[in-house]
C-alpha cells in the first residue's frame, strides 16, 4: 500500500507542475507581447486556425450527408457572400447556420 506522505508529495507536485504550466503564460505574456514572431502569429494563427476547422467539419458533415456536400457548400457560399457585402459576422453566421440547418432538415438536399 502506497504510503500517505507519499502520496500526499506526489499529488502537491501534481498541481504544482499543473499550476505552473498554466500561470506561465500570464507571466511570459508581457515579454512575449512585444516579439515580431508573437505578432505575427497573433495576425495569422486567428484565420488559419478557423480556417482549418472550417475544412474538417464540411468535409466530416459531407462525408455524412447520403445527399452530398450540396448543403455545406451553398451555406459556406452565402455565409462568405454575406460577409462580403455586409461584413458583419454575427449577421452572417446566423444566416449562414440557419440555412445549413434549414437545407439538411430538409428534403431539397
């Protein structure tokens, strides 16, 4: 049997080590802030991420979808559209998730 103290040590390192990785960007963010490389990918992270999580869930649904990537591919087209012209994102991604929504409960697509 494992022995309290023991055991006791081992959990406080736990949440030490736990705790520190997760305070050690709060502390490094004012050094960090001010590099190139930061800045950088704090302009090109934001999109490429969304972007890429955009692809995986239309092709996910689309491979699901027995009717085909009709859907997915008409509300990314007015969702994009939308922001075009509109450029408010809020407006356009409720059009655009209303419309998904609407065409995959339906029997058009």
């Amino acid at each position: 049997m494992i022995e309290p103290g023991y055991a006791l040590g081992v959990m406080a390192a736990m949440a030490a080590v736990t705790f520190g990785l997760r305070a050690l960007p709060f502390l490094a963010a004012k050094f960090l802030q001010k590099h190139p490389m930061v800045q950088q990918l704090g302009r090109f992270l934001p999109l490429a991420i969304m972007s890429l999580l955009l692809v995986h869930t239309l092709v996910g649904s689309a491979r699901d979808n027995p009717a085909g990537p009709w859907a997915e591919l008409l509300a990314v087209a007015v969702t994009l559209g939308l922001q075009w012209f509109k450029r408010q994102a809020l407006l356009s991604i409720l059009v655009g998730t209303g419309l998904y929504v609407a065409l995959r409960n339906s029997a058009l697509l």
